[in-house]
C-alpha cells in the first residue's frame, strides 16, 4: 500500500541474507534477550496473567536517514511548545472542533468535559504533556520527515523502545558488526518520560500523594507500563505508582475538601491516562463520570482534557492550515521548520473548502487516507477504499473524518520475528515510522520543563496500511542511522 515498484530501498546496516545456521541461533538468543529484558507483551491468543511473549521485533535494526532524525529530534521542544501552546486556546480548539463534535459522539462527550471544566475554573493549573511525535521519511521529497499524527494521550512503546537499542546492539555484536554500534542513538525514553511524571509529581508537591496509571481492564502492553511504574519506584523508593480502570476510580474515587482526588486514603499527585483514549474504555457513564471527577480534581493530568482535545486529529488538520502556526509559535524560523513536517491535510467540513476536498478525494483517493477522530490504530481508510466510505456518510457526517496526503516512505529490507512465525524468519520488504516522545509541563502562562525524551522505530510489512504491533502487522525496532554520502555497505 505504500510502496510500489519504484519505491527506493535503504542501504541496510548488514549484508543480508544471513546464513541459515547463523540466523536461527541468533534469531533464537534475540528473542530470549527479549523475553528477559522486557521487550515482552502479554499474548492475546493465550492470555495468561502469569506469561509473557516476546514483542514482535525487526532483528537488525532498520536504517533511517540520519539527518532527519536530527532535525525531529531537534524540532521535538518546538513542537511540545506548538501543543501546549494549542491546548491552552480555547477559542481555537472550541472552533476547531465545533462541526466534529456536531456528529462525533465520543469527541462530542470529551468537549462535554472541557466545557464544563472551564465553567467552573480548573482546579489544577499545570498539565503534564508525555508526548510522541510520529513520522515518516517520504521519499519523493528526499526522504524528509512527515508527521503521521502528534500522540498527546497514552504515547506508548517508551519502555520496550528503551530495550530494544541494547537488544539490536547485542544482535548486531553477534553478528560481527560491534563497529557499527555507534551509529545506533542511544535511547533514554523511559527515563525520559517518567522524570517528567516525577518532575509534575514534585510541583503537587504532598510527599505521600501517589501516582496513578489508568489502565485497561486487561493491559496486553503490560510491560510498557510496568517499566515505567518499575523505573519511578527504584528511581524515587518514596513515590507509590497505584494501577486502576476507569471502572475502578468510579467506584473507589472521591474528591477531598481541596478537591484532592483520594482512592481509599492515598492521595492521588498524578494522572497518567494509558486508557481512555477510545470509545471502547467507557463501558457506561460510570467512565465519563470517572474521567469528569479525575478533571476537576487537584491531581496533574497527563493528559488533562484540553491537551487530550489538542491530539485529535481535527486539531492536527487544523494547524497545518497556511498562517495558522503564526498564532502559537513566534519564531518565524521555527514556524518554518515545523510547516515543512507537515503534509497535505484537509477538511471536511460541511462547507465550500471540506467539499473541494470531498470531491478531490472521489477524484484520486490513492493519494489519500481518511482519518476518524480515533486513537490505537485500525480506524483509518485507506486508498481506494475511500470513495465507497465517503459515500456512505452523510455531509455533517464527514466532518467528523479530515482526509492526508499519503506519505511513501523508503523501504528497508529484514527479518520480522514474531511469536509462533516463521523459524528461520523470511526476508521482507518493511517501511519505518519514528517517534520522538518529548515532555512538556506547565500553566497557562509558563511552560517551567521542556525536552526531547528519546524515541520508537515501529516497522511494518510495507504492503500494510498500518503497523499494529499488537495487531500483527508491526514490529518493534530501532534506527540505525544512515548519512546520504555513505559508501555502500558491502559487508
Ligand atoms: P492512530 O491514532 O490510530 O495511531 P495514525 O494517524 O497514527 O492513527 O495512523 C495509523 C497508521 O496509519 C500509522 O501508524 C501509519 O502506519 C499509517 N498512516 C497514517 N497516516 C498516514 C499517511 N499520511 N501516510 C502513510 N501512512 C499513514
Ligand atoms: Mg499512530
């Protein structure tokens, strides 16, 4: 989907293929390294609370080109400024999303929340961002960097993403090829991440308030959330990391006389939603009402509501409008380097410019995806799927979708290994998206911690739409970057 014939193939970090006898022993000691690091996810065919698999991983790691990384890397600060900036307007996120929330149920109940935090004052000023900004190299501009989408909610993957460097660094050592190491950036997203929990922890400053994770009722991404809770724990022995659904806080959750959010007796500094980002985690209006009480409660939100509402797809469309950027970022150097990400996005609105872009999708739908006010993944439509889905919309329907330019980034080539695939591994044809997590804190009026916090290579067959590691279809991995005056790679 991707990729066609044309499609260039990045020079690879090794010579592939590998000899059968040497892959299989290493493919075997890469996914035991896995299992024992952590870079493990609970099976969803054979869920057992007691076992783990490990991750879906790329063996070697997938080259991506070095320049690139460094400009996401270095734009990662502006963009948490850009978001946070953003989540603070609430005259242009009430515009922005007005028409969304007409047909959108679930936008619609998050505004709900927004709208009646804001008539009664937010009792928490400051508002923790972990944010993940995702991207490809898109290959008919020189492999620039495009963003696929700003995570503002539930950015995952900073915990096994953190494993995996080593992981690769120890297969490629295996391997022979200990004098390419350096070209793999040193990965400190959980550290990264969880500081800033810690850092927002300090501001609430009540040394026996815990930090609460919200979770799903069954968490298959466990180890990305226990190396976390792990990390504040051994990093900080005085700091208590509670675990509850949204089901759970309804039930045990109160408000104190200062609007402390309590579970029981513990009292709660920090928020940091890994559910609730779906429709799916609100099983009744025992969840809305959870979530409400947690937004007017004392606690830091990560994230808090407005935030949330920042990282919709809507917003993202919206501020790759011509002259928006102006309006949160000053520099104009900056406000250039962050157009540049950006590819075509467009509206659907129910108005003159949505239905250019209505008919410019029925035109040529293979230049586009189509995008619902989703998060997680497998919501998009794709292609030449889009007609028939537009169709069946109504017209205030659609503006509850915006519509991307297809970014077509290069392929690289590798082994995908994945619980109960195929031993040895095939080669395959594979396309990378990077995420650079970053960390933003602060009110209204000052931003008081803002850093880049590492980053995640996602790989996915290059015929996929999507890349779900948990799916099927993805794999987690590593950069290895390369420059463009490289020399091939003959060994
Ligand atoms: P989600 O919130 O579900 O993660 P994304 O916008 O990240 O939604 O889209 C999911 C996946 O779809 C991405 O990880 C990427 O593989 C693919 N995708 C999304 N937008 C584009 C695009 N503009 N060009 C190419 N692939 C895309
Ligand atoms: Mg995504």
């Amino acid at each position: 989907m991707s990729s066609d014939a044309n499609t260039p193939v990045l020079r690879n970090c090794i010579r592939l293929p590998l000899p059968e006898d040497e892959l299989l022993e290493v493919t075997a000691k890469a996914k035991d390294y896995a299992i024992m690091h952590g870079a493990a996810m609970r099976s969803k065919t054979a869920f057992s609370p007691d076992s783990l698999n490990f991750a879906p991983f790329v063996l070697v790691p997938s080259s991506f080109p070095r320049k690139e990384f460094e400009k996401a890397v270095a734009l990662q600060p502006i963009i948490n400024r850009l978001m946070h900036n953003v989540a603070h307007d609430e005259e242009f996120i009430t515009t922005t999303l007005a028409e969304t929330i007409k047909v959108d149920e679930f936008t619609a109940n998050l505004f709900n929340i927004y709208r009646k935090v804001l008539a009664h004052g937010f009792t928490q000023a400051y508002s923790i961002g972990l944010l993940r900004s995702d991207y490809m190299a898109h290959v008919s501009e020189g492999c620039a960097i495009k963003q696929v989408e700003i995570n503002t909610v539930a950015s995952s993957f900073a915990g096994i993403a953190t494993q995996l460097v080593p992981q690769q660094k120890f297969v490629l050592s295996e391997l022979g090829h200990a004098d390419k190491l350096h070209n793999m950036p040193n990965n400190k997203a959980l550290s990264g991440l969880c500081d800033g929990m810690v850092k927002a922890w300090d501001i609430y400053a009540k040394p026996k308030a815990v930090i609460l994770f919200i979770i799903e009722d069954v968490s298959y991404n466990i180890c990305d959330q226990r190396f976390h809770e792990f990390y504040i724990r051994e990093t900080y022995p005085h700091i208590k990391v509670l675990r509850r659904t949204l089901t759970e806080v309804h039930r045990e959750g109160k408000l104190g006389l200062g609007k402390e959010l309590l579970l029981g007796n513990q009292e709660v500094a920090v928020i940091y939603f890994r559910a609730g980002y779906e429709p799916g985690h609100y099983h009744s209006q025992a969840e809305w009402d959870a979530r409400y009480l947690m937004e007017t409660s004392l606690a830091i939100k990560c994230p808090s509501i407005h935030y949330h509402l920042a990282g919709t797809k809507k917003v993202q469309q919206a501020l790759a409008q011509p002259a928006v950027l102006e309006r949160f970022i000053n520099d104009p150097e900056e406000i250039k380097a962050v157009g540049k990400i950006f590819t075509g996005l467009y509206s659907l609105d129910d108005n003159e410019a949505g239905n250019a872009s209505y008919e410019m999708a029925l035109r040529t739908p293979e230049r586009f995806v189509l995008k619902p006010q989703r998060e997680g993944g497998g919501n998009n439509v794709y292609g030449v799927d889009i007609p028939d889905a537009l169709k069946r919309m109504s017209r205030v329907e659609r503006s509850a979708w915006i519509l991307m330019d297809l970014i077509h980034p290069p392929l690289t080539k590798g082994y995908m290994v994945r619980p109960g695939g195929d031993m040895p591994p095939q080669i395959v044809d594979m396309v990378s998206e990077l995420g650079i997590f970053g960390v933003v804190i602060g009110d209204a009026e000052h931003i008081v911690h803002n850093y880049q916090a590492g980053h995640m290579l996602r790989t996915k067959l290059s015929t996929a739409n999507e890349g779900g590691v948990a799916a099927g279809l993805g794999a987690l991995d590593s950069p290895y970057l390369i420059d463009s005056d490289d020399d091939d790679e003959e060994n």
